[in-house]
C-alpha cells in the first residue's frame, strides 16, 4: 500500500497551516528519533544504495487502486534495508523514496509532507519492532523463526501505512477509515499477503547473495507489480463495464437495471425491518413539443441537463434514474411521510421547471408525478411501479403536479388497458374504417377527392372518433398497423371511384412513427399496386411538427414516397414552427391550413391576415393550398376571392362512411355548393 494519487482537489475539509504545521512536527520528530536510533543500524552504503534505487523504480511503477491510493513496492524495499540495516536505514529509503517519486508524480505539498512523515514514522516503528524481537528472542539468520517476523513486520507496517495514509486522506475526505479499508485494502489483502511472503523470500535470498540477491529481488519485484498491475486493470475495467451497464449514456445517472436492483433490495430491507420507503415516477410535461419543433438534439440536451439536476436536488433522499425517454424515478428511503413526499415532488418539479438554454434558447418544461408507497400500495417493484404509474397519469390529466395513488384511479388505467386490448381485437375484425370528407375546388365546386379520417365501429359504443383512441394507440406500436388499415382500404376505395368516373384523389394522414419506419415506402407500393392506383392519387399527409422533429430523417422516406410519385402535403399548416428553409427541401405538393385560422377568419383580422398570407406563401412556393375548417358560404367566397385553391369543411360535407360518400359523389350539387357567391 503506498500514498494518494495527485489529484487537483475533492470535496470536504481543505488542509489549512495547522496540517503543514503538524507534519513538519511529526517530519521533525522521525528525524530525532531516527537519529537516536542509528546506533541499532548496521550501515553499508553501497548495499543501502542499491535498495534505494530499487525502491524508486518500484514507486515509479507504482499502479493505481479502486480509490485515490497507489499501490507499489515501496515497502519491500523498506522492509529489506528494515531487516538488513535496521530501523533508520530504512527510514532513510521511505523518505529518500517518497521524495524521488515526486519528482515524477508531484502531488500536492501537503499530500508531499503527508508521505513524508509516513513514510518516515512507518519504517522506524516497523524497524524497532523487529530489532527488539530478534534481540529479546535471539533470533538469527539461519532460523525460520527470524522470517516468521518479517512477516509479521511486513503486516505491521502495512497497518502503520495504511492508517497514516488512509487517515489523512479520510479525514479531509469526511470519509470513513473502516470503510476505506474494506474497499480498498481487504480487497488487496490477498496480493498483500503474498507481497509479504514475497518479502521473507526476498529477505533470505539477500542475507545468503548480499547485493547481487537484492538484484535479483529487485527483477521479481517489478514482474510482481506487473502482474498486480494487470490484476488491478482488469478489476477497473470489470467494474467500468458494471457501471456503463447500470449507467445511463445519456444522462450519467443510474438506468431502469440499477434502478430495478436498488428497489428490488431495499424493499428487502424495509420489508425485514418493518420500514416504509416510496417510488416517484416523474414524466416531463411539454417535452415532446421541444422535440417535435426544435429536434432531438434540443430533447437530448434537456434530458443531459436534468438528471445531474435531479440527483443533486434529490441528493440525501434516495435514488433517481432514467427509466427512458423523458421519464425519470426516485426512490426514497426517508422521505415516507406524506408531507416528506410532498416536498419531495414539489423539490423535483421545481428542478425540472427551472429553465435549460441550449443554443442561447431557454427551454421550459414541467412534470407529472405519481407517487407509490411500500407497504401501502405494493409490496413488489412491478406493483409499485405501476401504482405511481397511474398514479402520475391522473396527476398529468388532473394538472395537479403530483398524486399519490388511489385504488379509485385504478379505473382510467383500467380503460386505457381495456382500449388497447379491444383494439388489437378491432384491427383483427375490421372495425377500424375510414370516413372521408370532401376536398372540393373552391371556384367551380367540383369534388377533387377526399381525406380519410379514421372510425372506430365499435360492436357496444358505436362509432367512435379518433379522440376517443388515437391518442392511446399513439403510444404503442399499434399506430404502424391502424395506419396500414386506413391506407388499404383508402387506396381501394379510391381505385373503386375513379373506376366509376371519379378522377378523384385520396389523402391519408401520417404520424411520426410512420415517418420513421423504413418500410413505409415499399409498403405504400405495395398497396398502390394491389389495387392499381396511380401514386399520383395518394395524398400522404405530415403535421408541421413533424417537419421539425426530425428533418433530415423525414426528408430520407419522403424522398423516398416522392420517388414512388405519391404527393405530400403538410397538414395543419401554421401551428408549428416550421422554417421556409425545410419546406423548400421538401418535395411537398399542398399545404392545409389549418381550421383554428380559417374557421374564425371573418370575425378576426389577425386570422384572415394569417391565411391571406399562407395562400400567398402557398402559391410563391408552388404549392396548392387547401382550407380546413369551412362552415359556411362567406367563408367559402371569401377563401375565393383570397385565391385559394382547395377546400373542405361541414359546408361542403361532415365525413362520411365509404358507401354514403359513394352515393354522395352521385347527386347534384350545383345548387348545394354555391361556391363564387
């Protein structure tokens, strides 16, 4: 065991003139007393000269322990100048040792004098010992006895070594001494205790060759150091792959595996003494906006920022982690008490509100928390974790901050399991439909084509619309399917009209995970070529967000679709943030604008401005502009005069099933859509 590593500075006690002071003393102290005892000493310089040279090269390769300790072999070659030359000789080679390798390693100046009186105190503690032992005992060279105490010396002033080193170091650390030892030197004890046998070897071959074994000793200590070197490397590098394993890249902080195995224990524990602990599950508010408008960059760079956050403001209360994605858990062994907890989530949310500049851009987002309690809510972590789970759901539904959980909630989990099962079952039976609501040309009135909005055609409820499930199904991996459906039966029906005389178009809307799968453009071939649909029918329809979220993976699959001949058109056009730079990228062919502008547009300047300036932007651009929202014949004939191309809405027609928009397309409307009034 030898000295701390140089390191620029820790946390806790900094040394002050009273610890210089006091090492001096002590520095000053070794040297009286080593110099009262060099009449015990049995000097020969050039032997002396090699072991000193032996024991700078051994403090030379010195290797690093699991903590800021070095091990090298400095104290074998203390201990062969110890029982060859006595107790000042080897305070002698300490201190000679200790100062040479800090022309290499250079700790700090009190660290220096830390080593310094150690180094000179250890040796002659350990060098009286073993003279008074052999003078008492009368032990000689040549029996077993006289290498039994090098042994024993060797632990002596492994012991001395380690307190002085050690002490020091814990001391300002604010750390515990016996927890330093079990981490740091139990787990070396073994290679400690064979150094020591090392030792009595080293010490027979050197009394029996003199300074050619002392050579000899010199090669088999750096080969030692070598292997413990190798020995210590593969134990850093077992527990760097343990940490990365348990450790979050994105944020540092523990992942959803330690955080598993942390509350799998302490539920162990609080169940054997009877204690209470608590799960916090925290989901961020806002956060998919920031993704959808400004990227994943700025997502992850929020993510970077808030777990070192949360684990400091949750530092003394219990564990956090990243379970994923944007959602974050604490354990808490002492905050158990209902009005603890509160404080508890109130501190966590208040961290997460605090602002976050990326960029020079201050991002604000908030948090749901779901609050379990063990024993209360669940005595297992899969129960716990789903109570807070609900229980974070009705606190971000409720808009309260947090919930403690309730069995009471139980009931909207319970709905919201119940619409995923029952919509795997609806997608296997052919409940999910389209209805399809009208595009007409705003000038002549004639009917263009038609936008498919998914349907539920639930057996018990009957049709249901899309905000009674998109939302849910959104979360799964079940919107990749229901899309596949909507677009299958689209792409027929409009096969089916423009076999009847209808050159019609169809348009079906997309979400992001769509866009994310690779598949998507084979599959829409597939589709088109089934049914012998020309691509140029299809109308493939992205939010504006959507642009945002991710521009340069949009751009691969739409590129992609484009390639096929299918158009694109940005849905909701004028909710989002997206810049002219990504519109001009992409290969769109219309823009919508959105209802909440045009619906209003005749009762409010700002909007007519708005979509004055969409239809003009439009159009400069290249690109057909289409109104959403149109409920009435001012609205249509001013959307005329505006220049407006396209247009759809409850005066032109509500959605309507397959069959009746079939017979929809049949009757006149000259009269119904009078359009350039």
């Amino acid at each position: 065991m030898d000295r701390p590593v140089a390191t620029d500075g820790y946390k806790g006690r900094q040394p002050g003139r009273t610890a210089v002071l006091l090492h001096l003393a002590v520095i000053a102290a070794a040297c009286v007393t080593g110099g009262a005892a060099s009449g015990i000493s049995n000097w020969r310089v050039g032997q002396l000269a090699v072991i000193l040279a032996l024991t700078i090269a051994g403090d030379l390769l010195s290797v690093r322990a699991a903590t800021d300790i070095r091990v090298s072999g400095t104290a074998l070659g203390v201990m062969l100048a110890l029982t060859l030359q006595g107790p000042t000789p080897a305070m002698a080679v300490g201190v000679l040792g200790v100062a040479g390798g800090w022309l290499y390693t250079r700790e700090r100046p009190d660290i220096l004098l830390n080593n310094l009186a150690n180094f000179a105190w250890f040796p002659l503690l350990g060098g009286l010992f073993f003279h008074e032992v052999t003078h008492l005992a009368h032990l000689q060279t040549n029996q077993v006895e006289f290498y039994l105490l090098v042994f024993a010396t060797f632990v002596l002033t492994l012991v001395l070594n380690f307190v002085g080193i050690a002490g020091y170091w814990c001391y300002f650390r604010r750390r515990s001494l016996i927890l330093e030892a079990r981490e740091t030197l139990i787990p070396l004890l073994p290679a400690q205790l064979f150094s020591a046998l090392l030792t009595m070897g080293a010490v027979y071959v050197a009394v029996h060759t003199g300074t050619i074994g002392i050579v000899l000793v010199g090669l088999t200590l750096a080969i030692f150091q070598y292997l413990i070197g190798e020995l210590l490397k593969s134990k850093h590098r077992g527990e760097e792959l343990e940490r990365l394993a348990t450790t979050d890249t994105l944020t540092g902080i523990p992942n959803r595996d330690r955080f598993d195995e942390h509350l799998d224990r302490q539920i162990e524990r609080a169940s054997a003494a009877g204690n209470q602990l608590s799960v916090l599950l925290i989901d961020l508010d806002r956060f998919k906006e920031i993704n959808d408008t400004l990227g994943h960059h700025y997502g992850d760079e929020v993510l970077r920022e808030l777990g070192p956050r949360l684990s400091r403001a949750a530092e003394g209360h219990g564990m956090v982690a990243r379970l994923g994605g944007d959602e974050f858990a604490v354990l808490s062994t002492t905050a158990t008490e209902t009005g603890a907890i509160e404080r508890l989530a109130a501190e966590m949310i208040a961290t997460i509100e605090t602002s976050i500049v990326v960029d020079d851009l201050a991002l604000e987002v908030g948090a749901s928390v779901g609050i379990a309690r063990f024993p209360d809510d669940g005595t297992d972590k899969h129960t716990l974790l789903r109570q807070a789970d609900v229980a974070m759901y009705a606190a971000k539904e409720a808009h309260t901050g947090w919930k403690f959980y309730a069995r009471e909630l139980d009931r909207n989990s319970v709905r919201k399991l119940s619409v995923l099962s029952d919509f795997r079952r609806a997608l296997n039976d052919g409940e999910i439909i389209p209805y399809y609501q009208p595009i007409v040309d705003v000038v002549g009135g004639e009917v263009r084509g038609a936008e498919a909005l998914v349907r539920w055609q639930h057996p018990e409820l009957g049709v249901l619309a899309p905000g009674a499930f998109v939302e849910v199904v959104e979360q799964t991996g079940l919107i990749a399917p229901m899309t596949r459906v909507v677009l299958e039966q689209a792409v027929a029906h409009c096969a089916r009209w423009r076999a009847d005389g209808h050159p019609l178009t169809v348009a079906v809307n997309l979400s992001m995970r769509n866009l994310l799968d690779r598949n998507l453009p084979s599959t829409v071939d597939h589709i088109l070529a089934e049914h012998g649909l020309p691509p140029e029918a299809l109308q493939l329809e992205i939010t504006e967000s959507m642009l945002m979220s991710d521009p340069e993976r949009v751009l691969a699959t739409v590129a992609r679709l484009n390639e096929l001949g299918v158009a694109l058109s940005v849905d909701d056009f004028g909710t989002g943030f997206s810049s002219l730079a990504n519109l001009r990228q992409m290969p769109i062919d219309e823009l919508k604008i959105d209802r909440s502008f045009v619906s209003p547009m005749l009762r409010g300047e700002s909007d007519l401005i708005i979509v004055r300036s969409t239809i003009n932007l439009g159009h400069d651009l290249g690109l057909r502009v289409i109104a959403e929202g149109v409920e009435d014949q001012e609205t249509m004939a001013r959307l005329g005069r505006l220049g407006c191309d396209l247009a759809q809405g409850y005066f032109v027609s509500r959605p309507l099933p397959a069959e009746t928009f079939t017979g929809w397309l049949g009757q006149d409307l000259s009269d119904t859509l009078a359009l350039t009034g």
